[in-house]
C-alpha cells in the first residue's frame, strides 16, 4: 500500500490529451468553415448567422483542444474558447437577429479576443513564456483590436470583412491546429518538438505581417471613408424668410473659377414637394465684362445623397456634377447658376430623382441670383442637365410656369435624363445598377414618402450596404468600397421586386410630364447602360404623344458620360442650340 502511494506520489501528473487525429479533423472542419465565410461573404443573414456562429463555437472548441495539447498554456485558452463559445452561442440562439447586431456581437467579440492577446504577452500567469511568444501575442492582440473597431466604425465593410477576415482567421487557426495536432502525434521525438518550439521566428513574422496587414487596411478605409463636411456657411440661421427663392447669405467662391470670372456660393430658400420651406445651397458665377449675361441654369448629375455631396463643397464643383462645356459656356459670356438641390449641402434629406424639390431648388436658385450685390443678369435662362439632373431639368422646364412665372425660360436641354423612372426602377432587380443606384433611390424615396420603406424592398443582410452606398459621394474614394461590395455581393439586393408597390407608383408619379412651353431638347448615348436607349425612346414616343415639341438627338457608341464628355458630338452641338435659344430661332422638332 505504501509502494504504491508513493509511486502515485512521485509519477508525473498527465494532462489530459485528445487524440490527435480529433485535433486534426477539428483544424480541418475550422478551414472549412473559413473558406465558406470568404467564398459567400453576402450570404442570406440566415446563412450568415449559421455561418458564423458555428465558426465561433467551433473556434472556441479549437482554442479548448489546444489547451489540452502538452507543452501549451493554459489559462488564457480557457478565457478564448469561453469568449468565441459564447460568440457563436449567442449569435446561433438570438432570434431575429440583424445584420447589424451580428456586426456588432463580432466587432466586441473581436476586440475581446484582442484584448486577451495583449493581456498573455505581458503577463503569463506564472508559465515561462519566451521573448518570441510575447511579441508574437502582442501582434495578434493588436490585430484584434484593430478589427474590432473597423467592425464597430464601419459596418458595411465589416460584412465583407466578417466573410474575408473572419474566415481568413478561421483558416489561419484550422491549419496550425492541425499542424500542432500532426506534430503532437505518438511517436513524435521529444527532441523534435523541442526544436519546433525554439524555432519560434516564423510565429513572429507570421504575426506581424498579419498586423501590418490589419492596420494597412484600417488606414486605408479611414481614408476611403472621409467624405466634405458642410463648414458653418451652410449652416441654417434660426429665421429666414417665408418666401422661397429668397437670398440667405453669399459669399466668394474660388474653387476652380477661371480668372475671367467671379463667382459666390449662396445659401436660399426654397420649397419641397408638399410646399414644406426649405434652405438649399449652390453656385453662381458670371463672366466679366459682360453685362446682364444670359444664364445657364445647370442642373447636376448624381453626386451622392449625403449632405456632404454638394458640388459646390467640392474641389472641381462643375466637373463632379458632369457639367459639359462650362468653361466654353463662360467664353460665350453666359453665367452659371447651379442648384446643389436641398438635402446637399444643407437641409437633408436629400429627395433623390423627386421631380419637384430637384425643380423647386433650381427655379429657386436663379431667383436668388438674382439679390446678388455686384453681378447682374439678363432675362433669360436656358435650362441644362444630365442624368439626375436631366430629370431635374425636364421638371424645371414643365414648373416653371406655374412656380416661377416671371423667369424667361427660353430652352431646356436634357441629356441622358432620368425620365423614364418606371422603367429604371423595374431594371434594379436583375442588374448590377440596382446595386449601385437602387439604394439612392429607395433612400432618396423612402425619406420623401411615407408609404415607401426600405425595410420592405431591401434583404435584411444588405439594408448597411444599402444605407452606407446612399451616404457616400461618388467623387470621394470612398464609393470605391461601394463598387466593390457590389460587385462581390451574390444575390439581388431586393426582397421585394422595386417595380411593384409603393415605390413603383411613387417611381410613375415623378416621370416629367408637365408641357414644356420652350423648346427641348432631349440627348442619349445608345450605349448608356444605365439609362437604357429603348426606355428613352418610350420616354420621347410618349412626349410626341402628348403634343410636346422634342429636338431628340441620338449619339452612336456615347454611353452615360461619353454623351457629356471627350469627343462626343453634342458638346459643340449643344452650345450651338443654346446660341440659337438665345436668339430666338425656330427650334427643330423631331416628333
């Protein structure tokens, strides 16, 4: 009896052991679930909840496994398998859960796990821990940190990054699993793994690739994620005046304005659809030397839907709008006034492609222009605007009338104009652009309607992507992250097909079908792929219909910004109509 109690004495104490091929098979089951995670990273938010809950509870058993194998740590094992069970655990039993909270639950999850890797680098609860190892859990707990504040800041690239980094680390944790495990197997020499532990600098560069790759990428997205902050002209002083299109305040602007021009940015007032006041902002510029100018009413294409996404906060205020020939139009000695539309710049939200505040703002602006102190201007106006703005010019020319009757519109050009918005709007469904432009408009909708919703259109696990796209402007590099997870995302954005319901009606009601007394003109690239030649071509045949004059020009190879820009045809073209408005000559009509 006393033999063998002192043979249990003085025996070494075994730790429990797996079975290493159970090790294997777990590091196996860990690649694969990462592989899943980045080959469908904008899976349904089912897909996704299961996805990554099981990854989190597997992960945790890895963790635990680990700390079964000999010659391992132990004390902060236990505290990662806890954090990653409870992850998956709560992610897997939370009904209903979004795909923000999932965002979020990963985000703390990761600044967690960080946490804890920069806790075991300084201090190893009694265990000898080598340099290596120290520095090595010190990177890896930076990383995990860094992560989980990308995840917690901005979320709609944190879908992306919970597929791609998420599964990336699942596939970095599966394999040295499994390598930990073919090393630990029986009839391993103690000798080999006693040198695979000295040998500890690949651990180290491993790790600190990972985290310059981290905060790489950290840097990068703060970068793409700044966007213009309207500074404190915008800013809406506590009274303005009751009437619209009424002077709040100028300034001098020089922001890309020639020599042989002054220009201000103004702040007016303005209405909505529902006659509701409001303030917007824009740009007016004359030539010198000219007296009483016509004036070009400019009417921008899509810039964002941010408030942030005014051309006139913008360093090329002419060029993100997609203006043709403006510098030309200024040689000509006609001034420039361009609307931001209210919701940019000032007064969100921004009623994207809603036909009648877009009008409102631009009518109003040119009556603002009008209080100038030091510059002066002629009676008439002729109307340009492409894409978004074609829309906007196409109600500017059929409100005018009604709205602003004392303003001499003497023309309306409309190029690649947004008109057809029925037919834009049933394309999303089946079409890169609904990725792209959709959330714009069912933002842009959604906030000028009541009876339109997003939550009704959009799929749950695509409603970030949807309102961090609708908050980006397209001149800023931040868009660039919006194309790309567009491009990556691989299922429609829509639960519901955006030509039925709400949206489509609202969509019909903001055709421009309002007579244009002046004469019109209408340009489209047949190779726009965007506002698609044969729903232009409906658009027109309906105006025709209608008894409305129509000089429609078509440009052969242009697409959406060809027509505008470089060679195209229509930019000498254009001046030379505009020329022929101003002087009062038949206009061609093509119907």
């Amino acid at each position: 009896m006393s033999g063998d109690a002192g043979a249990g004495a003085g025996a070494p104490v075994r730790r429990f052991r797996l079975p290493w091929w159970i090790s294997l098979i777990g590091g196996a089951a860990v690649v694969v679930l990462g592989l899943l995670l980045i080959v469908r990273p904008f899976a349904s938010i089912g897909a996704l909840v299961v996805l990554i809950g099981a990854a989190a509870v597997l992960a945790g058993v890895v963790e635990a496994v680990r700390a079964a194998l000999p010659g391992l740590r132990v004390w902060w094992r236990v505290v990662l398998a806890v954090l990653l069970l409870a992850t998956g655990v709560l992610v897997l039993a939370w009904p209903g859960l979004t795909i923000r909270m999932l965002v979020t639950i990963v985000g703390i999850a990761l600044l967690a796990v960080g946490a804890v890797g920069l806790v075991r680098s300084v201090w190893s609860g009694g265990s000898p821990v080598s340099p290596g190892t120290r520095v090595a859990e010190a990177l890896n707990g930076v990383t995990g940190v860094v992560l989980g504040v990308v995840a917690l800041t901005w979320p709609d690239v944190t879908v992306l990054a919970v597929g791609v980094i998420f599964g990336a680390w699942l596939i970095y944790a599966g394999v040295r699993i499994a390598i930990l495990a073919v090393l630990a197997r029986p009839g391993r020499r103690p000798r080999e793994r006693a040198s695979r532990r000295r040998h500890e600098w690949p651990k180290v560069v491993g790790a600190l690739l990972g985290c310059l790759a981290t905060i790489a990428v950290a840097l990068v997205g703060l970068r793409l994620s700044g966007s213009p902050v309207p500074d404190a002209f915008y800013a809406v002083p506590g009274r303005v005046p009751d009437q619209p299109g009424q002077l709040i305040r100028a300034e001098p602007f020089t922001n890309a304005i020639p020599d042989d021009a002054r220009a201000w940015r103004i702040l007016y007032t303005t209405t909505r659809e529902d006659g509701v006041p409001a303030v917007a902002s824009g740009l007016v510029m004359v030539p010198n030397g000219v007296a009483d100018p016509p004036t070009i009413a400019w009417t921008h294409g899509t810039t964002g839907a941010a408030v942030g996404c005014a051309p006139s906060l913008a360093p090329e205020p002419f060029t993100v709008g997609a203006m043709p020939d403006w510098r030309e139009a200024l040689a000509r000695g006609w001034a420039i006034v361009a609307t931001d539309y209210v919701g940019l710049g000032v007064d969100p939200p921004h009623p994207y492609v809603v036909g009648q505040p877009e009008a409102r703002s631009a009518l109003d602006a040119v009556r603002a222009s009008r209080q100038l102190d030091g510059a002066s201007f002629g009676e008439q106006v002729v109307v340009w605007g492409h894409s978004q703005g074609g829309h906007a010019a196409l109600w500017t020319g059929g409100l005018a009338a009604e709205y602003a009757p004392e303003l001499d519109i003497v023309g309306v050009a409309a190029m690649a104009p947004a008109s057809n918005l029925p037919a834009l709007v049933g394309s999303f469904a089946n079409s890169e652009i609904g990725t792209v432009i959709g959330p714009l408009v069912i933002e842009g909708y959604a906030g000028a309607y009541p009876d339109v919703r997003v939550e009704d259109y959009v799929i749950p696990q695509a409603r970030i992507l949807v309102e961090e796209i609708a908050s980006r402007c397209w001149s800023e590099p931040s868009m660039v992250v919006g194309l790309v997870e567009a491009g990556l995302i691989d299922r429609p954005i829509w639960s519901r097909d955006p030509g039925t319901g709400p949206l489509a009606a609202r969509a019909e009601q903001n055709v421009p079908r309002l007579p244009i007394a002046a004469p019109l003109l209408i340009a489209q690239g047949l190779a726009d792929p965007l506002i698609l030649p044969t729903s232009q071509q409906d658009y027109v045949d309906s105006l025709c219909a209608a008894g409305q004059q129509v000089d429609y020009r078509t440009y052969p190879g242009k697409d959406h910004m060809g027509v505008v820009t470089g060679d195209s045809p229509l930019l000498g073209e254009l001046l030379d109509w505009t020329q022929d408005r101003l002087d009062g000559r038949p206009p061609l009509d093509t119907c």
